[in-house]
C-alpha cells in the first residue's frame, strides 16, 4: 500500500456517519479569545490565512486536501472567490464535499497534492490548511504549487513544525512514534527556518512565517478532550480507530508540552 492510500485511509474511518458533526471541518483551529465552539474557530483559522494570502473576488483557488469541503464553501461565503478547485485523497471526503457544499463557484475532485492534475499557471492562489504535513514530501509540494500558480500568485499554509530538535533517546522514540502514527514522512519534519529555506529552493520570495501554537493546540486538545466529544468521534470512526485517534492527539500534545510540536502560518509569493 503507497503511502499516499495508507493517509487516505486513515482519514476515511467513519466518514460515512460524520453527518454534520463540526460542521465537517477537519482543521485544528485558532482559538483566539471571544472564539466559543470548534466551528469558530476552524473558521478564524481559514480567515486568518485567506487574510494573508490576499483572497477576493477575483481569486482563482486551489485547495489541496481540502477534506470533506466545508473550508471551501467558506472561502467562496467569506472572500467572493470567483472560482475554487478542491482536491483530496480521500474519494470518501470528496463524496462528502459534492452532496454537501456544491456551489457553482467550487469544483471538487480526487487529486494528489505533489501531482496536481492542472496546466500551468492555472491559479492566483494556491493553500493547503495542515494535510500539507503528510504530502510526501512537502518540498515535492511547493514546486508543484509554483508551477500552479500565476506570476506573483500566493501559497499559503497552516501546518506542523518541529520547534527544537529531539534530546535524548526517550524524546526521539516519542517523536518517531508520533509521526508514524500520524503518516508524517520523516523528511517533513523540519524546524521554521528549514521551512522558509525549502520554499525559498522551490522559487518563493516573501517568505513570511508565524509561530502560532499557543493558539491553536491547547484550544484544539481542550475540544477534542470534551468526554461527549470522544464519545461522538467513537461512534464515527469505531471504538479502535476512535481511541487510537485520541491516543495520537494525546501523543500530539504531550509532544507540544515538552517543545516538540509546533504550529504555523505560512504565505509566500511566486518568484
């Protein structure tokens, strides 16, 4: 089984009997103060980042692992985006995604991130919200989302970085379980300045980076700690995925305690 089929897999447990739980999104959130439910702040996190990668009317968007297509939806609601093509891996997400959000400013396909099905050029933006984190690898990516992207197009991403490197055995066999649990390929894990280094090599100037961890971990943690919320995500996803998915979040965040996991916001711009 190819490592692309294995992260498919994982995420498609359940989506079957997800029916409108969080509103089908899949993202971590950015749980600011005044954010009170996991909706608002999935959506504060997609606001922020259309924010800084300059979405509007005019935008032609590419959204690669877009899940089960609700961040779409809101991308067109929110910034008037003309057109939105949406991808994933998973045909289940994007059966999902077709009943419903079907808009008809959104196309949405079955498609791999680090090889896009398009021409050239196609797009003035291109983002990925945190399945960047399992492409194999994320630099095969960034070349693909410039090749994507009009002269001066934007890319922006949220996702996951290492803020320190692994002391010690004990940290390194945690940090190894953490990513293979999690279907990360071991070359994604890189600190912030090997992040903005690997978009750079991949022809993007205007590098911006943020740190946003504290922002969104704990308030990701907190909610999906909620003992309703495990139960609901037991009778989606079956009693053994349902609580291996909370061991990994555990894992997760045991490893954002100890300064092993961070979170990011990243935009840039095509050279």
């Amino acid at each position: 089984m190819s490592h692309e089929d294995r992260v498919a897999r994982f995420y498609s447990h359940g989506v079957e009997r997800y029916g409108t739980f969080h509103d089908n999104y899949l993202n971590f959130g950015l749980w600011d103060p005044g954010v009170a439910d996991f909706r608002g702040a999935a959506e504060a996190l997609l606001r922020e980042l259309g924010r800084r990668v300059g979405l509007d009317g005019s935008s032609v968007l590419l959204d690669v692992a877009c899940g089960m297509g609700t961040q779409d939806r809101f991308f067109v609601e929110e910034f008037g985006c003309e057109r939105v093509c949406a991808i994933d891996l998973s045909p289940a997400h994007i059966a999902v995604a077709q009943a419903r959000h079907a808009l008809p400013q959104i196309q949405f396909g079955v498609g791999n991130a680090c090889r896009l099905p398009f021409p050239d050029q196609a797009f003035s933006h291109v983002v990925a919200v945190e399945g960047i984190v399992h492409f194999d690898t994320r630099e095969a990516f960034f070349a693909e989302a410039r090749r994507m992207l009009r002269a001066r197009g934007r890319l922006g991403v949220t996702d996951f970085f290492l803020p320190r490197p692994a002391r010690g055995p004990l940290e390194r066999a945690l940090l190894r379980a953490c990513r293979r649990a999690w279907h990360i390929p071991e070359a994604n894990v890189c600190g912030i300045e090997q992040y903005a280094r690997a978009l750079e090599r991949s022809g993007f100037k205007d590098v911006a980076i943020q740190a946003v961890s504290e922002r969104v971990i704990p308030g990701y943690y907190a909610e999906q700690s909620r003992p309703e919320i495990r139960r609901e995500l037991r009778r989606i996803r079956g009693p053994v995925i349902g609580r291996a998915s909370t061991a990994i979040d555990r894992l997760m965040f045991a490893l954002y305690q100890r300064g092993l996991v961070g979170y990011l916001i990243a935009s840039a711009v095509k050279a």
